[in-house]
C-alpha cells in the first residue's frame, strides 16, 4: 500500500488576511491593550480573569488573526465593554441583507420529521 501523507490545508484567513480584516484585528487588539491599561491589569490578571494563559492576551493585544475570536470577546466581556457587541451584524441595521432578502424569510428551519418506531 502506498502511504503519502496528505498536505494540512493553509488557512488564507490566518496567514494572508484581508487587510481590511487585518487592519480592524489591530485596532482591537490596540484598544483592548489601551482598556487593560487604563484598568490596571496586567496581562497575567487579564488572562486569568477570562480563563485563559498570557499569550492569547497577548496575542490579541497584537490583532494576530491566529487568536479565537472567544479570547477577543472575553476580553471585551472582562473590561465590561462587550454591551456594543449587541449592535454587531445586527440584522436590523443590516442594510444591504434587507435589501437582498425575499419578502417572506424563513422564520427557521423546518422540523425534522420523527422516526416511526413502529417495526
């Protein structure tokens, strides 16, 4: 049997973001460092609040796209600035996903039908 190894797929997000996205992940890591800061905290405190080690603060303090969105967020979350998140994709506000959505959305999912337990 002939084994080759198969090649892990590279994540373009991670490695060669948009810069946009590259740039917004900068600013937010800027003012969460700025918000820690301004609080006191050292980075240990900070992770140990949100239940993490240092280096994902510290990488998200940098904006590195490789760090969870949920070190991000709980970041956000531990300096009580996470309440703006609610206006985030609001669909809302969502100008653009109203003008393109049809007139009568679906409301949820269909209900999976149930297994005739009858043999």
């Amino acid at each position: 049997m002939d084994f080759k190894p198969q090649m892990a797929k590279i994540n373009t997000l991670i490695t060669a973001p948009p810069y946009p996205v590259e740039q917004a992940l900068k600013h937010l890591g800027a003012n969460l460092r700025t918000a820690r800061l301004r609080r006191n905290l050292t980075i240990q405190e900070a992770a140990e609040k949100i239940g993490t080690g240092p280096r994902p603060v510290s990488d998200a303090e940098k904006g590195k796209t490789s760090t969870s969105a949920a070190v991000y967020i709980a970041l956000l979350w531990a300096y009580d600035l996470l309440t703006p998140m609610d206006a985030i994709a609001d669909p809302a506000t969502d100008t653009e996903g109203l003008a393109r959505s049809p007139r009568r959305e679906r409301a949820r999912a269909s209900k999976p039908q149930e297994l005739d337990s009858d043999f």
